[in-house]
C-alpha cells in the first residue's frame, strides 16, 4: 500500500521553528511534485508550498521568506522548514503527491501533524 506519513509537528512559541517531513512509501514507481498544504480551525486548507521534482518551489504570500520547502528523491521525502512563527500559522498540515504505482497515477494525502504556535 502506498501511503504519505508526515511527521514533525507540535507546539511551538511564536518566532520559534519547526521542521515537517513527509514519508511516501510502498510500491512506489515515481512521484512528482510535493506539496504542503494546511487547515486551520474553521478554515479550508490552503496551499503553502510545492517543489517540483528537480527542485523549483512556490509558496503561499503568507509564509514566503519564512518557510521553506526540500525534497529528498532518493528518500521519497519532502521537507517544511517552518521560520518565525506566529499564531496565526496553527493548523494541520498535510502533504500531497502523485505517486505513479501499480501502473497508475494515484493522488495521496498523508494523514496531517498538528501545528500549534502559542505562548
């Protein structure tokens, strides 16, 4: 079974930083971009960031210059270094990808990790 496992959330003071990671594993032929995407209490998810297989990025205005996205082909991981913080950054995030296996495209989420920032 092919599946995305995050990793890495938890409590966090306003300014402090977290690191996600994101698992893919199972019968995995290819995958292609990564993305974080995140939901707050009462809010739809939203896109933060994607990274394309050799590497470009994008990111959501709201985190640009303090998030920043990698990836680990060999691994099949992918990375949010989360910088500077703040409050209103709580929510689950959850990463996505398609992942080529069993002869077919298949669009996964992971399962999400909680992010809280607070004091």
């Amino acid at each position: 079974q092919v599946q995305l496992v995050e990793s890495g959330g938890g409590l966090v003071q306003p300014g402090g930083s977290l690191r996600l990671s994101c698992v893919a594993s199972g019968s995995i032929i290819a995958i292609s971009h990564m993305g974080w995407y995140r939901q707050a209490p009462g809010k739809e998810r939203e896109l933060v960031a994607t990274i394309t297989v050799p590497g470009a990025t994008t990111y959501a205005d709201s985190v640009k210059g303090r998030f920043s996205v990698s990836r680990d082909n060999a691994k099949n991981t992918v990375y949010l270094q989360m910088n500077s913080l703040k409050p209103e950054d709580t929510a689950v995030y959850y990463c996505n990808a398609p992942i080529f296996s069993g002869g077919r495209w298949l669009e996964l989420w992971g399962q999400g990790t909680l992010v809280t920032v607070s004091s």
